[in-house]
C-alpha cells in the first residue's frame, strides 16, 4: 500500500480526494472516485485510537465499492499519545495489516489502506466496516460453542506462523528477548520498571486473588527479565497480544478478529491463557481438557515440524507466570481507577483465581525458583 499520499491525522482532515486516493492502492478500486462521506464518531471505553465510520458517496458507485468503512486515527489524550508512540503501537498494527493480514486464520478485517508518519504518531487504517457483529463486553465471555471456535482458529493461526522466516524478520513486533531486555532496564534512580507494578498490584487487588499470588506478587514481578527471557530463545509465532471476546466477532461460519496494536511474537500458549483467564469459569473449569485439545490439534495440524502433549503441557505450566506477570504489571498500573476497570479486575480475578490453582501456580514457581526451564523445541 502506497504511502506517498500519506493520511489525514484527525476525523478533521478527511477529504473525498483523500479517501479516493487511499482507495485506489487498491488494484480493484482504480476507477473509484469518492465524491462525499459521513464521518460517525464511534465511542467507547478504554480506546487508545480514535475511530469513525465512513459512509461513502460515489461518482459511480459499484458493488465493490465499500458503502461504509472504519477509520483509526491517533487518540487525542496527550499522555496515551505519548505512551503510544514511545512503544511504537500504532506502528505495530499497521505495519501488521502491510504485512500479516491477508490469508491470515484469524480473519482481520480487510485493510484498504495503511499509513504512519516517521514519529509513529500520525496515522490512519481504513479498515473494512465489519458493521453489527457479535463482539462482547469482556466481562462477559463466550458460551461453548464460541469458545470453541475461537480456540481452534488461535491453534491455527499460531501453527500457521510458527518458525517462518517472514515472522522471525518481523522485528517491529517485540519479542521475549527484547520485553526481558525492557524488563531490566533500569528507569529513574536504577530501578528496573517491573519492580513498580508488584507492590502497587498487591495493595489494589490482593484481596481479589488468591493467597498466593497476594504473597508472590511482588517477587513474580521483580523476577520478570528472568520470566521472559527463559521463553526468549524458543520458536517463535505471531502472538495478537490481547486475544478475548470484545476484539472478535464470533459467527456461526466465522471468527474476525481485530485491535491488533499489541503484536508480538513469542510462545503460542500466551495467547492461549490470556484467552482462557477471560473466559467464564463455569464454561471453562467444565470443558478445559477439552479445549486445550482443540488448540493443540489445530495447532499441530498447522505446524511445520513436531510438537507432543507433553511439552505443550509444559509450556502451558511456564506461560502462566509469563500471564502472570502481565496482569501484574497492567493491574499495578493505571488499570482499575475506574468503575469499568475496577469490573474487569473483579472479573479477571474470579476466573483467573481457579485457572491459575488447576495449573498449579505454586508449584510451577517453585520449579522456576529451582532453575526448571520451559522445553526447549525446534522448528
């Protein structure tokens, strides 16, 4: 997709010759010409983007020419901005709709056209209108059969991309090399950044988790460059980042998943438990051997080289301290200051507390604290 013609940086700047340039990268789209639109704001909770429905007016319409699209633009609260552009986020999801959206099992919305500026904070993705769909509050969760649907297409997506070339060059989407690197790094008076979440996470939400996990906290946390980099020398896939129920629509034929600004690569499983710690528990605690078949069938299906239960079962018991030290580190941040976070913590905290006992938590940070390491496969 072409970039010399750049992109509007606020719902402000949109133009008709805009949208008709931007819609012409595509081959298909060559003739269109954009005589008018609508822009609707959409709104909602948390966003780190601001995001728009375009209703187009054609010169000549065609029944390729999209009726409607969404539009991304950069979020307009300074201090998100800055944190945004700092980790290059806005830059990863475009740079994965350039990259890893097409023939992709997940089913991303179809990118019509991508652009950043050189500070990664300008930008625009004029991304396909997947209008009414079944997303949910996260809070919610899927029932079964959504569930299972989901799970299946990650275990596809994960073999799919599991050791290529094209993900291993992928260097804009972190890996666990570079997060433990990150995790070390010394921030203000030599003090590494993950030693901040721990205490903060304890104080908020010690009372939601289980006494374990109160007590280790902190530890957990600090030991957070040792948790990544014992995964940072494995096989690496595409990873969404933020797998669960409010960024995909579920259907009867179909899953689309979308909000891909936190890509990176590393072990499958991370995306698997982040998906499984939102789930709700009466569904999950019933079906899990279940689905974890599911994920790991479709995953083996997919992959190009070996892979058996058994060290997949290990790299689940060491993925939940990598879940682990995530949740501490957003909940020990500015998550949970407000109504809509202090739901999501409640909830997180009651489906995660059992999750985190059937895989024995404890256990497997006692075999960390021992020097046990996940299984280290090829391919």
């Amino acid at each position: 997709m072409d970039r010399h013609i750049g992109g509007p940086a606020l719902p402000g700047d949109i133009t008709s010759g805009w949208l008709t340039q931007a819609l012409r990268t595509n081959p298909e789209l060559a003739g269109a010409e954009v005589t008018d639109f609508k822009y609707d704001a959409v709104i909602g909770e948390g966003l780190t983007s601001t995001m728009g429905r375009l209703h187009l007016t054609y010169a000549d319409p065609r029944p390729d020419c999209p009726k409607t699209l969404f539009l991304k633009q950069k979020i307009l609260v300074p201090d998100i901005l800055a944190f945004m552009a700092k980790f290059k986020i806005y830059a990863r999801e475009v740079l994965f709709y350039q990259t890893f959206a097409a023939e992709n099992p997940l089913n991303p919305p179809r990118c019509y056209y991508a652009w950043i500026d050189d500070d990664d904070a300008d930008f625009a993705l004029l991304l396909e209108d997947l209008g009414k769909t079944s997303t949910l509050g996260q809070w919610v969760g899927h029932d079964l059969g959504q569930a299972k649907a989901a799970i299946a297409k990650l275990g596809m997506f994960h073999g799919d991309y599991q050791g290529r070339a094209d993900v291993a060059a992928a260097d804009w989407a972190p890996d666990f090399a570079f997060l433990a690197a990150a995790k070390a790094a010394p921030r203000g008076e030599g003090e590494r950044l993950s030693a901040t979440f721990g205490p903060a996470f304890v104080k908020k939400h010690g009372h939601r988790v289980t006494p374990f996990l109160s007590e280790h906290a902190v530890e957990i946390s600090d030991q957070a460059p040792s948790l990544y980099a014992s995964f940072a020398d494995h096989p690496r896939t595409l990873l969404h980042g933020d797998f669960h129920c409010a960024n995909m629509s579920v259907s009867a034929t179909d899953v689309r998943v979308y909000d891909w600004q936190v890509i990176r690569r590393g072990p499958g499983v991370c995306d698997l438990l982040h998906y499984l710690s939102w789930m709700r528990r009466d569904l999950r605690d019933a079906n899990l051997d279940d689905l974890l078949g599911i994920y790991f069938q479709n995953f083996t299906a997919q992959l190009a080289g070996s892979y058996d239960w058994e060290v997949f079962r290990n790299h689940l018991k060491f993925g939940l301290l990598l879940h682990v030290e995530h949740f501490i580190m957003l909940m020990g941040g500015p998550f949970g200051k407000n109504e809509a976070g202090e739901r999501l913590a409640d909830f997180w905290c009651d489906t995660f507390n059992p999750l985190s006992e059937q895989f024995g938590l404890a256990e497997t940070w006692a075999d960390f604290l021992r020097g046990e390491r996940p299984i280290r496969v090829e391919g």
